[in-house]
C-alpha cells in the first residue's frame, strides 16, 4: 500500500527530543528547488543478446551484472544459471545503467529471431528512460544567537517520475544526509518519492546528496548572514569533529572536516578576498555515506607459475579506472610489478559475485575482497615455498616472483614450482570477500562502511544588468583517505566537480505541461570548453583515515554534491540576492536581485 496517493515510497527518521526547539533563539524556515539533470552518458544504452534454446547470453553496458541477471531471470522466467552477463568496458553510466534497460527487450527479440539481436536505444529516448530527481526541499532549522546549531526539520518532496525504479532508495538517503555533517541536537527529517507523468527518476551520481545538500548548505549560509557571521565561522563551530558518530548507532566521520575546508578556503583566498563590486566567493560541504548500505563483494586473484596475475571481480570499469587501481592493490600485497596484473573480463557465469559497481564502493568493498583474496594468494606461495625451503612462511617474503628468507638472496618461484608441478607449472589461487557488518543499532540497517566528503569553494562575477553568472575560480577537493592511484583519484575528483558546476549553471531537463521540451543532445545545455571556470583546482586530500586498502576511502562523488551551494552563496555573497532554485540561470539571477532590492532587510 502506498504511504499516499501519488507517493511510492516515504522514508522518516528522527532523533533527540523535539523539546529543544523551545530553546532556540532563532527559528528559520526556507524553501529550495532543485532541477532535474539527464545522465547524459555518451555511450547509449545497448545490449546484444543471443537466445537460442534455453541459454540466455548477454553483451552489456550495465553497472550491475549480478543484480541484472536475477531481474532478467524473473523478467524471462528462467532460472538464472541459464543466464550469463558479459561487461565489456561500459562508456559512462553516473547511476542510470543499473538494473533492467534494453536488455529485457533485445533478449526476447533474440529469442523471436532465432539469432544474435543488438538493440540500441538514441540519445533522445535515453532523455525518457531514466533521469535524475528532481526536488522541493523544506528546511527549518533552530539556533542559538551564538550560531551553535540546535534542531533541524526537513521535508523532500522527490519527484520520481512515471516509475519507481530506484527512488526508495534515493528517497532513504536524501533524507538521512539532509542534516549535513553538523552537530544537532534534534533531527527530524522526511523524504516522500511523488509518482508524476514525467521521465522515471533514479540512481544518478551522488545519490540524494546532491538535493540536501543544495538545500542545506545553501540554508547555512543564509543563517550565517542572517545572525551577521562569517559562513566560514558558522560552519567550523558546529561542524562534527574525527571519529564522531554522524547518527547515533552509526559510524564515526573519518575525515578532518575542518582540514579539508580550510585546504579550501585557502586556495580560494577565501579569508583575504578584497571588497569588490559584484564579485563575492562562497563555500559548501558535501557529505554522503559511501559503500552501500549491506553490500557484499567477493574476488579471486590467480597467480601463474611464472607471476603473471590475474584479478577477477565484480566491479565494472567504466572509466573511473577501478580496474586499475584494483590490479595495483593485487600488485602492492604481491610483491610484483603493476604492469604483470591483469584485470579479467567481468562474465557472469565466472566473476566472483559483487553486488553493483555504485556507492563508490569500488575500492573499499571490492577492494577489500581484491587485498583479502591477494592475501590468501600471497600466503599460499609462501607456504608452498616454505615446504620446499625447509622453513616457516612467516621467515619468507614475496619479491617480484622470488622469495628472499630473512632478508638474503631471492630465490626465484619457478625453479620451485617446476620439480613438483612439471614444465606445465602450476597456478595458485586466492579467494577473498568483503561485507560490511550489520547493526539493529544503525538507522539505516548497518554503520556506514566510510563517509565520503567533499568541499567546494566558488569566486563568481555577477552581472547585475543581466544576471550572468561569471565562475572566476572553482576550488574542489575530495578526502580519498589514501590514493591507490592518484592520477586516477584526481579524475575523478574533477569529473564529479564540473558535474556539480553544470548543474549549477546550465543542466535542466525542462517540462511544459508535462511534456519534455529539451530532451535531445542539441537542446540540452551541458557546458562546454569554453563555460568552464577562468581557474579550476582539484585537491585530492590523502587524510588517511580510510577503511579500504592501505586506508583508502571511495571517491567520485564528493566534490560534486557542494559545488551548486558554494556557487549559489558566491552569488548571494557578490550582490545580496538568494538564487533558490537551481539552475543558477540568468533569469533567475536577474529576478533575485530585483526582489532582494526591494525586499525589506531580514
């Protein structure tokens, strides 16, 4: 039954006493929107399937094989041993190639012809196949004079589109970060997924932390005005300290908020910034829980007679470079060069099993089956080499395909292995799996496996006659614990943050009446090379305090959920006016300065 008419799912969650909310000097109440973006990667959704007999087989560009293939089995009403999923290299999904697109349709086509079906859908009807949420946040928040944060109430009106897809889910964590990485000492939050005549809603990047943190950033910054503080000053009194639990029965935040927002702020020059006309700079914190909630993952790593290695797991490369960086961790705990690891094809019928490549999850839950399977290799060889040397393992060490004994000379692997094995040698496997524990504590079924944070700081120019928005300076940084790859660390970084800057400035899938009227590559405003800010810096901060190998944290996502807010405090910080809908368009620029000049003062 549904929670109300038009509402497909509703997600509640409270803590502390509502009494607080007596004590508050200051009550603020506001509203925002948040618009509607297109996943808009470049390679389409496309599936080739051959169906001949009872044996489904699948070329797909999906995110999530395993969970593909239980859906399309009920889909086909087959079992799913008689399914197998191949991913090749996948040309971008951002959230929108989970679970069932074209593959249910190409897979009976198949089965009518009687030969290989590849279906392939254009850019224009991917505009109608699944989208980001669109969203009305209410915020209404209580304070102290001081500016110490006391009692946060939040309403999230989702709007889904014509089908549910992954809007519970995304409706469960819009409503659980909307209280930001601050101290409260009330939360009452609720998030309702609203069925409308639109293009479904669905996992996009940054999963329901992008819409609160819109909202709520934005919102701390009007306080701070309001009260007659600096925001930057606002935020570092209220702000939760390293290892503080985000929620009671949750995990701690294992990152320095404060060191990453002054890595910020002073790259910005936030805190010398010169009084100019119509120029001004803001900043914003984004927070989201990473890893998925109860997500496993299993792997296996291979090492051949002669030390080439190979690593088989779930998660798909869809250029994030997780296939990279997962041969590295092989590679590290091995002893070997990176270059003599391979990253096997993901195919169902003989991957490990992994629950998606989503939650930026990759390295600190796969990653962690990647390391514990290396470890179970690693263990092997040297116990096999110690049978031979006449040794405990313990005395031994993996050097390059050779084991040194306390230090001396390396003995190479194979003159070991081929007296036993013969000339054809042998191939050692590990095997390793990974899954966050459960707690009945944790309000959202199991602690939080890491938080992935990310800070963002905008200088913008406004014209005031038009309302064009100008970014000087974008200034972005992720905390991705420990970088297993860096090069690949700071891609992601900046992807995700000139994903936050569009759409902040141009993205928004527009409706007339109902109708989609920009749903075509031509019509839909993306930035291009030259929107791109005059100065954009990424800073891929190594904190440390990461739960995945070597204390690595996921990363992708973080610097893109601040960066709309930061802009749109630039704005109100250059000429007083409060932009609460996003995009941040001339128009709408235009008509907030007018109503700020003859608003009276708050």
């Amino acid at each position: 039954m549904w929670p109300r008419p038009n509402v497909c799912y509703e997600f509640r969650y409270a803590t502390g006493s509502e009494e607080v909310w007596e004590g508050c000097d200051h009550v603020f109440e506001d509203t925002f929107a948040f618009s509607r973006m297109n996943h808009f990667h470049l390679e389409p959704f496309v599936t080739v399937a051959d169906v001949r007999g009872d044996r489904v087989e699948l070329w797909s560009s999906t995110q999530n094989p395993f969970p593909l293939r239980k859906e399309l089995a009920r889909v086909l009403a087959t079992d799913e041993s008689r399914i197998r999923v191949h991913v090749p290299f996948v040309g971008g999904g951002f959230g929108a190639k989970n679970n069932c697109k074209t593959e249910p349709v190409a897979a009976l086509l198949s089965r009518m012809a009687g030969r290989p079906v590849r279906y392939c859908l254009t850019t224009e009807e991917a505009f109608l196949t699944l989208s980001q949420h669109a969203a009305l946040l209410r915020v209404r928040t209580g304070v102290k004079t001081d500016g110490t944060f006391v009692a946060r109430d939040s309403e999230i009106l989702l709007d889904a589109g014509a089908y549910t897809d992954g809007s519970p889910l995304v409706a469960e964590k819009a409503c659980y970060r909307i209280p930001g990485p601050y101290r409260w000492e009330h939360v009452r939050s609720t998030c309702s997924a609203v069925m409308t005549t639109t293009t479904p809603a669905g996992p996009y990047r940054g999963f329901g932390a992008t819409q609160a943190t819109w909202a709520s950033e934005s919102q701390v910054d009007m306080i701070a005005r309001r009260l007659g503080m600096d925001p930057y000053e606002l935020r570092v009194k209220n702000l939760k300290g390293l290892g503080e639990p985000f929620m009671p029965g949750d995990s701690g935040i294992d990152s320095d908020l404060v060191e990453g927002l002054d890595a910020v702020a002073e790259e910005l020059g936030y805190h010398e910034r010169p009084a100019h006309p119509h120029r001004g700079m803001g900043l914003a914190i984004g927070f989201k829980d990473g890893g998925g909630v109860n997500k496993p993952a299993q792997a296996r790593v291979k090492v051949t007679a002669t030390g080439e290695v190979y690593v088989n797991a779930g998660s798909v490369e869809m250029g994030q470079g997780i296939s990279t960086a997962l041969c590295q961790v092989a590679a590290e705990v091995l002893g070997v060069p990176a270059e003599r690891v391979t990253y096997a094809a993901v195919d169902t019928d003989t991957t490990p099993w992994d629950q998606g490549t989503n939650a930026s999850s990759g390295m600190v839950v796969t990653g962690r089956a990647v390391q514990l399977a290396a470890e179970d290799a690693r263990d092997r060889v040297l116990a096999f080499a110690a049978s031979r040397l006449g040794c405990a393992p313990e005395a031994l060490e993996l050097v390059d395909w050779g084991v040194r004994k306390d230090g001396g000379e390396t003995v190479p692997l194979p003159s070991l292995v081929a007296p036993v094995f013969g000339g054809t040698g042998y191939e050692f496997t590990g095997e390793g799996f990974f899954k966050a524990p459960n707690s009945t504590e944790a309000p959202l079924e199991s602690p939080c496996v890491f938080w992935e944070t990310g800070w963002a700081g905008a200088e913008v120019e406004v014209d005031p006659d038009t309302g064009k928005v100008t970014v000087l300076k974008l200034v972005a940084s992720g905390d991705v614990g420990r970088a297993v790859n860096k090069l690949v660390c700071r891609g992601q970084d900046e992807g995700s943050a000139l994903m936050g800057y569009a759409q902040a400035l141009f993205e928004e899938m527009r409706y007339d009446n109902g109708v989609l009227v920009n749903g075509e590559a031509l019509e839909y405003r993306v930035p291009m090379a030259e929107d791109l800010p005059g100065q954009f810096v990424s800073i891929t901060q190594e904190q440390g305090h990461g739960p995945g190998p070597f204390g690595s944290k996921g990363a992708g996502e973080g610097p893109m959920v601040p960066v709309a807010a930061a802009v749109a405090n630039a704005v109100h910080d250059a000429v007083g006016a409060r932009v609460r809908t996003l995009p941040l368009t001339p128009e709408r620029v235009f008509h907030a300065l007018r109503e700020s000049a003859t608003a009276p003062a708050e």
